[in-house]
C-alpha cells in the first residue's frame, strides 16, 4: 500500500489534511494507494509559494537547469522497477507496457535536458543605431494535469520541457494514479532546487481549483470533458491552456492489402493496453472486397490475446482502470447492438474480482453510431464497411475529433491523399504506431490545441519577448 504525500513550496507532507482518495487495484479490487485530496485553499497557498520560487529558477543559467533535468533522468530511472509495479498496481497496465512508459519518459527528460540550451532567439535587422532581438522567456508558474493511461510518459515530457525552460511546475497526477506520481515527483525533487515543483493529489474537484488559480499556463492531457472546462477556467483568468484532449481515431483498410496484416495492425491499435491510449484504432473503415476476410482475422486474434492482471508477465490484455470505465464501455456497445450492430466476440460483462473486459471486435456498424462517433477508450473495435477509399476518407474525417489516423494501403496516391485530406494532428500510413522521435503536431478540433511533445513543446512553454535597444538621443553606441 502506497502512502503519498503532498511536496508544497519544498516541503513533504506539506498542506495538512484535506480528506483521502482510495485507489483499488483494477486486477482484483485490493486498496493499492492513499493520498491526500488538496482544496482550493491549499492549491492557493501553493501557488503563492511557487511565485516566490519562480524569478530564481527564471534567472537560473540554461546550461544549468539542463543539468538537473539530466540528474532528474538519472534518479527515474534509478526507480523504474518501482515505477512500473506502481502503474500496473494503479491502472492495470501489463508489466511490459508500463516499463515501456516509464523508459520513454526517461528518453523524454534526457532529450529536452539536451535541446533546451541550444535554443536561441532572433536578431532583427533594425537601423544601425539600434540593436532588436527577440529572446524566449519562461511564462512563470505552470499547472500539469496528467492522465492514468500512461502516467509516467505523459508527465516526463510537460515536466520536463516546463521545467527546463524555467518555469515553475505544480504537478497533479491523475486521481487513479497518484502513488505513480508521487514516486516520479520525488525522483525529479531530488535533482531539482527546492520549491521549484510542487505535487497535488486529488480528483477533479482539485484538478477543477488548480486549473481555476491565476497561474501563467495549464498544460493538460486527458478527456476532452476536462479539456474543455480547463479551456473555460483559463479564459477567466488569462492562463494559456495547452490541451491534449481525447479522440476516436480512424483506421482506413483499403482493398488492395493483406487482410491478416491489416487484422493484426487493427488489433495492435484497438486493443494494446486495453484500448486506453489516446491514438487507439477507436473507429474501423474496411473496403467490402476485403473486409470479410479482415474481419474474420481479427476475430481471430482478438479471442488469442492472454488475459489477466498486468502483473502476470504473460498478459496481453490486462483489466481496465475501473469497473465505472468498464461499465461505460460495455454500455456503449450494448446500445450499439440494439441499433443493429453484432457482436462476433468479446461484448459480455467477466464474473469475477476486477474490471477486466474482453477484447470485443462489432460488426454491421454505422458511421452515424454512437459506438462509432464517440470515444470508447475501451478494447472495442467497431467495423464499418465502405465501398471505395473516397467513402473511407470521408467517414474519417467527419467527426468532431482530430487527434490521429492510420491508413493501410498498397496505393501511394491513396496514401498521399490520406495525409492531406484527413484533417487529424497525426497520419500514419501502414503502421498503427511508431514514427521518429521528436515528432509534434496539433491536435485539431475537440481534440485540443497546442503542440504535443517534440522540441516544439519547449516553444509552448516560453513566452518570446522582442527587444529594441537604441542608443541615447538617436546617436551610437
């Protein structure tokens, strides 16, 4: 059982005792964390506190603040088999999955400690009595408010391009996995100077304060709900909100592939960590000359894939975070049956201890079903089959979402069209997932604003300044 603390203004257990959150392990319901729920009235105080810290980590070299992002990488990953029991405890995330997040967030903290000090600004060519540039600056104090689905990943990269570039950080980890953030938050203290993070644990009500408090920048990965009344709260107060929202992102499987190939990337996409990522396969479009065929390998795989708890190294697909989560995904394909869809496997409520729901694949699908049009975040893989590549793209880009798209196709005009005219952040084109590292996009529409990761995420966090230096009465220098 973990036991968090607050960390406020360079002090553990600091805020006192504002009430408890419960986390129970989603594999069998056993109590796995307990953490303090912070009011307004202690968020208040702990902005306070980061104001008096923000002007000396401000003023601290580049050079410097790199150096500590770098120690900070060290002491994660220092703890990274303690890192990933928690996020499989917390969240239910297969062992190999967790691991895998907690390493990529490493490589995140280590590749931001290596781009921030070689930026630069830009000098202006002005007259010669004068001099103009224009330099980026931290914007101050920054709100994170990260997700359960890949906590440590997620929080590696706001954190550490955040505080890279000088600002401030208060840090609340999502309510489902606050002992994962506590962990993280006291592996990068440990590096950091004191007061320059703070960690707040509770549920919304405490996401909802923090978003609410005059801070320079709320930076958020998670629901497109929460997105959008973070995005209300910062009007109000003048914050910049950076959002990273939810999805239901399309997979287009074109006529001319292998329909097993394609059964294997669609099931990759749909079901890899229970289908809670933010770039899941949520919606499937698959030509009529092939789909058959496709549809009948993906039954396939989906009813091989091992089930049972993360912590069992030989699972696939483990439980989801909660049976509250698992009783919405299974509602929403239960109202998908009753407007004509068919389950060919998966789809039934598992007796037993946890939130563990199958690998379900749904046939006879309509563009216009809710199963299809809204975000499931659940392993659920709707199939709606389509007459040409021109229907798939046009069923794929109407949606009020713009997060991602993968496209399977053996036509490079098909793939060329998919990526100019698929109105998404992210294209991918034969491969569900992967792509270089250091990429950023837009996430568009419902789906957020503001760029995501990549060298980019360190612009997101300045503010660029423009200077004009003249000599006195119009002479030089």
């Amino acid at each position: 059982m973990y036991t968090v603390a607050q960390l406020i203004g360079g002090v553990w257990g600091a805020g006192g005792e504002e009430g408890e959150l419960v986390v129970h392990d989603p594999a069998d319901g056993s109590p796995v964390s307990s953490a303090p729920v912070a009011t307004a009235d202690v968020i208040g105080k702990a902005v306070d506190a980061a104001r008096e810290t923000e002007s000396e980590w401000a003023s601290t070299p580049p050079a410097e603040r790199a150096a500590a992002l770098r120690r900070a990488a060290d002491a994660v990953e220092a703890i990274t088999d303690e890192l990933t029991a928690a996020v499989t405890a917390e969240m239910g995330k297969p062992l190999a999955d967790a691991r895998g997040g907690v390493e990529a967030g490493i490589g995140t903290l280590r590749q931001y400690a290596e781009l921030a000090p070689v930026r630069g600004g830009r000098t202006l060519h002005g007259g010669h009595h004068a001099i103009d540039f224009m330099v980026p600056q931290p914007h101050g104090v920054v709100a994170v408010i990260t997700p359960w689905n890949d906590p440590v990943a997620v929080s590696c990269g706001l954190l550490g391009a955040a505080l890279v570039t000088g600002n401030v950080v208060l840090y609340k980890p999502s309510e489902r996995t606050p002992a994962t953030g506590w962990l993280l938050a006291k592996a990068l203290d440990e590096a950091l100077p004191p007061g320059v993070l703070s960690l707040l644990t509770g549920g919304a009500e405490t996401g909802a304060a923090l978003a609410a408090q005059r801070v320079d920048v709320v930076a958020h990965v998670g629901s497109t709900a929460t997105g959008r009344a973070i995005a209300a709260a910062t009007a109000r107060t003048g914050a910049k909100a950076l959002l990273e929202n939810g999805g239901s992102d399309p997979l287009i499987v074109d006529g001319d592939v292998d329909p097993v190939w394609a059964a294997r990337e669609a099931a990759l996409g749909a079901f890899a960590n229970g289908g809670q990522i933010c770039v899941a396969v949520e919606r499937i479009y698959a030509h009529r000359d092939v789909a058959e065929d496709f549809v009948a390998a993906l039954v396939d795989r989906a009813a091989q894939l091992r089930v049972g708890p993360g912590r069992d190294p030989d699972t696939e697909l483990g439980p989801l975070v909660d049976r509250r989560h698992r009783d919405h995904v299974h509602g929403q394909v239960t109202a998908a049956v009753a407007q004509g869809a068919r389950v060919l496997t998966g789809g039934t409520l598992p007796t037993g201890p946890g939130a563990f729901y199958p690998a379900t694949v749904v046939a006879d699908c309509r563009h216009d079903m809710p199963l299809v049009r809204d975000e499931t975040f659940g392993p659920v893989a709707p199939v709606v089959v389509v007459d040409s590549f021109t229907e798939a793209l046009r069923c794929a880009a109407d949606s009020p979402y713009g997060l991602a798209a993968t496209v399977l196709t053996g036509s490079m005009s098909h793939a060329h069209r998919a990526w100019r005219e698929l109105p998404v952040g992210t294209v991918k084109i034969n491969a569900v997932f992967g792509g270089a590292p250091g990429g950023a996009a837009h996430p568009r529409r419902a789906s957020g604003q503001g760029f995501g990761y990549g060298p980019e995420l360190l612009d997101e966090f300045s503010a660029v300044k423009a200077v004009h230096i003249e000599a006195p009465g119009g002479g030089h220098w």
